[in-house]
C-alpha cells in the first residue's frame, strides 16, 4: 500500500513560531494523482520536504507507504521520486551522463527501466550529448522527470514542476502525469497554478501553511456557495473599482478577460447593470473555476 | 560500489569541465612555487655594506677594494668603531658589515691563517645569505689571486653573525611552506565548495533522497580531491627538484605519508566547513581566512615563530601545518628518517583522526 499520511504536522523554521505548516493533515491513496494547491509560500515545499525526509516536522506523524518518515526514512528514500521545486541536476553534465549517474545511483540502469521513463526520455533523446544546464525549460523539466523516474518509484513527489515552463510543456506534462499515473505509481505534485488543479483527481487547497480543502476538483466546484457571473466590458480597471464599489456586488475579482462576481443578494443582476451607467456591458452565469474556490476560501476562512 | 565509482567519475567530470577550478587546482600551485623559487634565486644588486677596518693594511686595503668594484655592493661607509654598526642597522641603511681585525694581513702573511667577520641583518634571511655568499666568493678571488704561487696555504675564515635572526629561519626553506600552504588550500578550499555547491544548486536534495549513504557522498567528494591533491604534491616536488635544483634529502615515501596525513586532514577540516555553511561564497572565505592566514602566519615560512610573541607561539600549535612543515622540512631538507619526526607526526595524525571524525559526526543526514 504505497500511500500517503500525514496527521498535524506542524513546522516552523523560525525561533518566532511563525509556521510554515500548521496542523495538517492528509490522506492520499495508492495510485492517486494528488495536487497541492496554493500560491508561494503557502507551505507546499515544507510538506513535500517532511515527507521526502528531508526535514524533520516539529510535531505530528507523518508515513509514506507505511513507512514513518523519521524512524524509516532509509526505506522511503529507496522507493521514492523526488523532483525538487528548482532545477536540480547536474548542469555541467550531459543529459546521458545525468541520467546514467542517477540510474547507478539508485542501483540499476537505464535499460531496466527503459519501459517507464520511453515515452519522456525519446523526446530529449536527440539532446543525449548536450549539457542539462544548456537546456530549455521545457526539456530540463523531462530531463528531471526521466531522473526522478529511473528507478521506478512507488510513490512520486513533485514539487512545482511546472514552474517557470512553457504552456506547451506544461500541457504534455500533465499527459505524462496521467500515464505514469495509469502505470500504478503515485504521483503527489504541487503547483501554483489554478487551472491545473482540474486535472489531478484530488486536491488540497493550501494557504498559509492550512489546508483550506481536501476533494476532488469537481466537488470541490460544486461546493462553492454562490452564483458566479462574468463580466466585461471597455474598461476594465474602471469598471472594476466601480464593481467593487457597489452595495450589489458581493465580490469582484480580475480573471483576465472578464472580472468573476457575485452578488449580495440574489437577482440584482439588472440592478446592477443599469447603476453601471455602461452600454456594452456582458454578463453571464458561469461555473466557478477552482481560483474562484480559492479565493472564496481564503477570504472566509 | 558501483555507485561510489559512479559519482567518483561525476567528481572528475565537475572538476576537468570547469576551467577556474582546474586554474586553482593546478595553476595555483605552480604558479606559487615558481614565484617563490625565482623570488628566492634573485640576484641581489648594489647592496649597502659598511666596513669596519681596524686593519688598515695592504690586505683590507685590497678588499675593500674588491668590494667597492663589485656590482653586487655598494660600499656605503667606512668606520673606525663597531660600536656604530647597530645603529646604521637599525635604520635600515645597511644590510651587511664586514669587520677587518687589526694585524689582518700580518695574521694571513706569517700565520696563514685569519678572520673576517661579517654581521648580517637576518630579518630578512635570504637576503642575508646571498650577499654572505657573494662576499664569500670575493674573498675566495682575492685569495686565489694574490697567493696562487706561494706553497704554503692560505686561509681566511669567516665569522658570520646574523642580528634579529639568528637561526636564519624562514624563507630559505620555502618549499616545504609552499607544499603546506598548497595542499591546505586546495583541499579545504575544493571540498568545502564542492559540498556545498550541492547544497546551492540543489543537487544534495536528491542525493539525499536515494539509497546512496550520505556518508558516500562524503568519500566521493574527498577520493577525488585526495587524487588530486597527490598529482599537486608531486607537480611541486617536481618543479622544486628540476626547476630550483633542490634536492629531496629524505626518503620520498615519508614524504608522502605525512603528506597525505596532512592532506586528510585538510579534508576533513573542508568537509567541516562545508556543513556550517549554505553557500560557496562563505565556504571560500572561511576557508581562505580559516587557512590561507594562519598557514602564511604560523607555519614559520614566511616569519620565524622563534621571533614571535609568546602567545602566537601557543597558537601556532593548534594548526596542523605548523606540524607539516617541521616534518616536511626535517625529511625533505634535512634528510633525517622516522625516528627524527615521529612525535609532529604524531600530533598530525591525532588532529587529522580528530577532525575526521567531528566532520563526520557533524554531517547532516537531513537538510536542516
């Protein structure tokens, strides 16, 4: 049962007690993809160093696969990938010396695990002699993904891999995700960005070191509270502030092309178009995505 | 196994794929020695001397003579009375006086034999060698000269006294100092950043999490550095025996096994540094103040610890090239076996144990 546990861990790095995580808990299970939610600095990096056993939690338990992450940490450390927040290879070595070393690392070869890591390795084989660090994002991600991969891990850490990549990259990222996903590993990975959350079948939303929520994507959307309108038109800075500014409007929020609202009270919706002195206003329910979730979390926590 | 000689290559590779490291480890060295060696073999030119002649004879007569032509003196003053001579030292005018007794050439003429003392400034040691040497040899042309017919043996004596440093300490032995300084540099220096340039770039977080002991990454680091540190060692031996003609008078494998003491040592004290450490830029700087400045300071090459105070004396104790340098200089220069340096060795081999095993108590298996 290669799982995942965590119950109120708490860690603070400074003598101030401020923390880094506060009292969490979690329960991920075999062969899920678990994201973890939140914005830098909400505290996703500690937790994915308490459960690599990297740092030691200042109190709570915590096990990977059973196995407690202080007093067994030389077991989940042969049986874990873990892909860091930073890219953390070698940069001087080639993609080839890179992958090899980690495959003599973890006792094994690249050919043993050929099967596994194929489908990412063939698209950065062409680069096999070219150092990592001259790289792009894109393929310094792959590159970390085949490492992460090459010993064919139970249960897979990844700490923001999609930071600082291109759209494109991101995309077929997550269409690895899936496969290594659908090949029985474990995969927890954690992201600042919103819009990836609905592709993990379970989500925690983290913020200030608390997990605000815990469900999958659908029902975490499906518990937001309100109805939510689109909307939009010339003007967009303006027209929020006057949003903001009226007694109709609950909350306003900038989501790129429109602003996302919802209202006080229930079908003001007319009300508010005409005190908006606007002609080209449109407006539309719309389902909430997960940022709207978060947002609506946040502020009512 | 396997893995050790895997990230055994992985060293290798950081280390000959970055041209400053390899500058450091190898251009450093060189570069010191030769430096030092060809500071050291600089002819010396119109060196200020004063002459003390209570002779005023024939013989003085044409010394002083001798002296006065010679490019490598510059007569400054001749005195009646040696009571002056400190003075004109202690300002600084002069590094040398020659003193002619009275009677000097009746001495030589009917006796066959007589004195001439040269007080030398000795502060600066190898300065006042050289020009001992250059005198020496005027003095052996002038008697060449003046009595290569006559039968019956002539000979002139020196008398040397050195003021400020008498034991001539110092510089003279450059090389065992260089060979100290060297090989705590690079050691400390390199391992310490190259354990810490893990940390930055991040790279120990994945070691950390994967089957290979942290103590492996220890050893993979120091196997590297402890190969490199001995081709360094014999790069300088060699430099020292083919370039500046200095002859290891001692056994050569002594020479090594206290080197590699050393060289472990210095290991250790890098591994030490690089755990209290997060990035290489303090990792440099401890070190180079760590080491760089006491070596210079204690280890007695470049100022006599004789001539120190009491306290700095006591301080020169606890570092380890302190105990290097006696060995390496009692063996390489001095020529003597085992039985002359067993206790420095000693007391290197106790430092080193201790420092092996703080660094690796003090290791983290964790990040924080």
């Amino acid at each position: 049962m290669w799982d995942i546990f965590l119950q109120s861990i708490n860690k603070s790095y400074t003598e101030s007690g401020e923390k880094a995580v506060n009292d969490v808990s979690l329960h991920v299970e075999e062969g899920k993809l678990f994201g973890l939610i939140g914005p830098d600095g909400a505290g996703k990096t500690t937790l994915f160093r308490i459960l690599t056993t990297l740092i030691l939690a200042d109190s709570g338990t915590a096990s990977v696969g059973g196995y407690d992450v202080v007093k067994d940490y030389k077991v989940i450390r042969k049986s874990i990938g873990y892909m860091p927040g930073r890219f953390s290879l070698y940069q001087d070595l080639t993609v080839k010396e890179n992958l090899r070393f980690f495959a003599t690392l973890f006792n094994t070869t690249i050919q043993d695990n050929y099967g596994l890591i194929e489908d990412i390795y063939k698209q950065i084989e062409p680069f096999n002699d070219r150092k990592a660090g001259k790289l792009s994002g894109g393929m310094k991600q792959k590159l970390a993904l085949c490492c992460a991969l090459i010993h064919s891990p139970k249960v897979l850490f990844l700490d923001e891999p999609t930071t600082g990549v291109d759209a494109v990259s991101r995309k077929e990222f997550w269409g690895m995700l899936k496969n290594l996903k659908s090949k029985g590993i474990t995969i927890m990975v954690s992201t600042p960005y919103m819009d990836e959350a609905s592709l993990c079948e379970e989500i925690a939303l983290i913020q200030e070191g608390n997990i605000m929520s815990v469900n999958t994507p659908d029902e975490i959307i499906a518990q937001y509270p309100d109805m939510l309108y689109a909307i939009k038109s010339p003007g967009m800075n303006q027209l929020l502030q006057e949003l903001r500014k009226s007694e109709l409007v609950a909350t306003a929020n900038s989501f790129g092309e429109y602003h996302h609202i919802t209202f006080s009270k229930q079908g003001s919706m007319e009300l508010l178009l005409k005190s908006l002195h606007r002609s080209d206003v449109e407006m539309k329910p719309i389902r909430p995505t997960i940022e709207d979730c978060f947002i609506h979390l946040m502020t009512h926590e | 196994m396997k893995q050790l000689l895997a990230f055994i290559h992985k060293e290798f590779l950081h280390v000959f794929r970055d041209p400053k490291t390899m500058l450091l480890l190898f251009g450093l060295p060189i570069a010191q020695i030769l430096l030092f060696g060809f500071a050291l073999s600089n002819e010396i030119n119109h060196s200020n001397v004063i002459v003390i002649d209570y002779a005023k004879d024939v013989a003085s007569r044409s010394i002083i003579e001798k002296v006065r032509a010679s490019e490598n003196f510059d007569l400054y003053d001749v005195l009646d009375d040696h009571h002056m001579i400190e003075e004109v030292f202690k300002r600084g005018e002069t590094k040398m006086a020659i003193v002619f007794p009275s009677n000097f050439n009746e001495d030589l003429v009917h006796g066959g034999y007589t004195e001439v003392q040269l007080i030398t400034d000795a502060s600066d040691p190898n300065t006042a060698t050289t020009l001992v040497n250059y005198f020496n040899m005027l003095l052996l042309g002038y008697q060449s000269e003046m009595y290569q017919d006559q039968q019956m043996p002539m000979n002139i004596q020196l008398s040397l006294r050195n003021i400020y440093n008498p034991e001539l300490e110092g510089t003279t032995n450059f090389v065992p100092g260089v060979m100290a300084l060297v090989l705590l540099l690079v050691c400390v220096l390199m391992t310490s950043v190259a354990i810490v340039k893990e940390k930055e770039l991040g790279t120990m977080e994945i070691l950390l999490v994967s089957p290979f002991n942290p103590f492996m990454v220890i050893i993979s680091k120091v196997i590297p550095y402890l190969f490199l540190s001995i081709v360094n060692l014999i790069v300088i031996l060699a430099l020292s025996v083919f370039v500046l003609n200095l002859e290891i008078a001692g056994s050569i494998i002594l020479l090594f096994g206290v080197s590699i003491l050393l060289i472990l040592a210095a290991l250790s004290l890098g591994i030490l540094i690089s755990n209290v450490t997060n990035n290489q830029q303090t990792a440099m700087l401890i070190s180079l103040m760590g080491m760089l400045l006491p070596t210079l300071m204690f280890t007695g090459f470049m100022f006599p610890i004789e001539n120190m105070p009491k306290f700095l004396q006591v301080i020169s104790n606890i570092i380890p090239s302190t105990w290097y340098y006696i060995i390496v200089k009692n063996v390489m220069i001095k020529g003597l076996g085992f039985e002359s340096i067993w206790k420095e060795s000693l007391i290197l081999a106790g430092m080193t144990t201790f420092l092996l095993l703080v660094s690796i108590k003090k290791f983290k298996i964790r990040l924080s």
